[in-house]
C-alpha cells in the first residue's frame, strides 16, 4: 500500500515539473495567462494522482477482502480444531468407561471363576478321593490285627470288579477288604475299563450316589468354561491365571468327557482355554456360530441363520434341586432365544 502511495506522488510531482520545464510556464500572479496555463499545468498531475488513488483504493479494497477471507478461514479452522478436541474428548470419556466397565466385569467374573472353582473342589473331594488314601486307612486299621500275627503288609492291589483291596501279607493268604463307594472314583473306573464300555458300564454299573455329584461337577466346569470364556475374551492379561485355573481340571474333565457328562463342544473350549498363554491377543472361540449350527439344525426359526444374526449374548447361572447348569439367551430379530440343556426355544 505504501509503495502506491509513494509511486502516485513520485509521479505526480515529476509529471509537474516536467511540465513546467518543457513549456516554459512560468508563474506569475499578476498575468491572467498564468491562471489559464493552471489547467495544462495540474491535469497530467492531477490525472496521474487519481489513477494512483483508484489503484490504491481498490488495493485497499483486495486487501480487506482477502484478509476478511483468511479470517473466515482462520475461525473455521478454529472451530475445527475444536470440534475435534471435543469429539476426542467424549471419546476418550467413552472409552475410559467401557475400560472401567470392562474392569468392573472382569473382577465380578474373576470372583464367579473363584467360587466355581471352590465348589468343584469340594464335590471332588466328596466323590473323588484318591483310593489310596482309603488303602492307608484299611491297612492302618488292620495293622494291629496283622502286627500281632507277626505279619507285615507287602503290597496291594486293586479287584475294581468286586470293589474290594487285596492285601500280600509275608505269611499266609492275601487278606480282602471291601471299600465303600466314595473309594470307587471315576479315574479308577476308566483306568480298569474297555474305552468302548466305559459308557455303558457308567451307566448300569457306576454307584448312584457318585453319579449326581459327577454330573454336578460336569456342570460346574460348564460354567467355569463358560466364565472362563467370557474373561479371555476381554481382559487378556488374564490369559495365563485362566490356564492356570484350567489345568487343574484337566484330568477330570476328559474322565467326564468319556462318560458323556462333559460334551465335546465344552471339552473343546476346555482344551482352547486351558491353551492360553499371557502374550496371546486373540482368544478364537467363535461360540454364536456353535449357537447359529444348533438353532439351525433345531428348525426353531425359518431360513439358514448365520452368527451375523445372532446378539446380546448372555448367560445365567442356574440351580434347581442342588443341581447347576447355565442358560443362553441371544437375540435373532425381534426374538429373544434360550438355549437350556443344549435346546434352545423361544423365550415367552
């Protein structure tokens, strides 16, 4: 701007004193020729002097409206900014509490995990105890009898058939003793079965009073899978305390598996879970398409049903008559569906 200015009176004052020079005009007050030659004196000067004050004032005018167009881009720009700082904001305030939600969960599970593991501990000692702590007890409680006939045990075996030890005394015939049924546990009986009877034998042969506990701890490990399941899925630190919670039922899970209290869908979570180790970031279990294949096959809703349909996954936790199990429910359309005993029907 201040280069127009300058160049506008630059020229101006040039413009008149080339004038002056070249004509000759002289400036005298008293002559009336002098005012006349005013005229051709200032109207190159006052000519050029416009010229430059148009070109200035539309310079002025560019200038204002350029610098109101980047003020205009400035404060969208700003407001930009800001709404971007808000929009991060109430992400970060929504994914610090689906983190304190998902931390709140995965404690309450933990504690579900715990619990479920204490009952299935103790249903195992009430039905599980190792045979040979039974034998001590037998043997000790016959030891006074034997030490007084000068004899001394030298082993013992196991006749699961007619549910009895068999003692090798040093002296004399081997000594039977009965054992009751709590001792008749379930490794002993498939450890001394055909794999192709064992179910069969369970069933027919297997004392009535191990078979409830059995199936109640079938279903505790159930729903320590399903709990399990559930962890894994959203807190992976947890991978390694999971496996380890696991391990422990290894045994015992495949026993009840071989005598169909355990199915292969839980026994193949069972197994993947038990797998899980700390640095794992993917659990893999894809438990609604399992849901979408049975719902399928149960002919309950008309048309092919993939995972895709199914959600709100949830589940519950079950006891009737001192037996658990757990209970699904997921949503298909409009419907609200309960998986029971692996059946599902339409919720009321």
């Amino acid at each position: 701007m201040w280069w127009i200015i300058g160049v506008t009176i630059f020229l101006t004052i040039c413009s008149a004193w080339y004038i002056s020079h070249e004509l000759n005009l002289v400036w005298e007050p008293t002559k009336v020729s002098s005012y006349k030659n005013l005229r051709v004196y200032f109207f190159p000067s006052i000519t050029i002097a416009s010229i430059g004050m148009t070109i200035l004032g539309l310079y002025v005018v560019y200038f204002k409206i350029s610098q109101t167009a980047i003020q205009i881009e400035n404060t969208n720009t700003q407001i930009k900014d800001s709404q971007k700082q808000i929009l991060l904001s109430e992400q970060r305030r929504i994914s610090d509490a689906a983190l304190a939600e998902d931390r709140h969960r995965s404690e309450v599970i933990m504690s579900e995990i715990n619990n479920t593991c204490v009952q299935i501990d103790n249903l195992f000692n009430e039905v599980e105890e190792t045979p040979k702590e039974f034998i001590i007890l037998i043997a000790n409680g016959l030891m006074d009898s034997i030490k007084k006939e000068g004899n001394q045990v030298l082993n013992y075996r196991q006749d699961i058939s007619n549910k009895q030890v068999i003692f090798n005394l040093s002296k004399g015939e081997p000594m039977h003793s009965k054992w009751e049924s709590p001792m008749f546990n379930l490794n002993v009986f498939v450890k001394n079965h055909h794999p192709e009877k064992i179910k069969k034998l369970y069933k027919e042969t297997y004392p009535e009073n191990n078979k409830i506990p059995h199936f109640n701890i079938a279903a505790q490990l159930k729903i320590l899978v399903e709990y399990s399941w559930e962890l894994a899925d959203i807190d992976s630190a947890r991978h390694n305390i999971i496996s380890k919670k696991l391990s422990r039922y290894t045994l015992f899970a495949s026993l009840l598996n071989k005598v169909e209290l355990f199915d292969e869908q839980f026994m193949e979570l069972f197994t993947l879970l038990n797998s899980l180790a700390y640095n794992s970031r993917s659990l893999g279990i894809d438990l609604l398409a399992k849901f979408s294949i049975e719902i399928n096959q149960s002919n309950l809703i008309e048309g092919d049903i993939n995972k895709g349909m199914l959600s709100n996954h949830s589940m519950e936790k079950i006891e009737s008559d001192g037996v658990f199990h757990t209970k699904h429910f997921v949503d298909i359309a409009n419907q609200k569906l309960e998986r029971e005993f692996g059946s599902w029907k339409i919720c009321s």
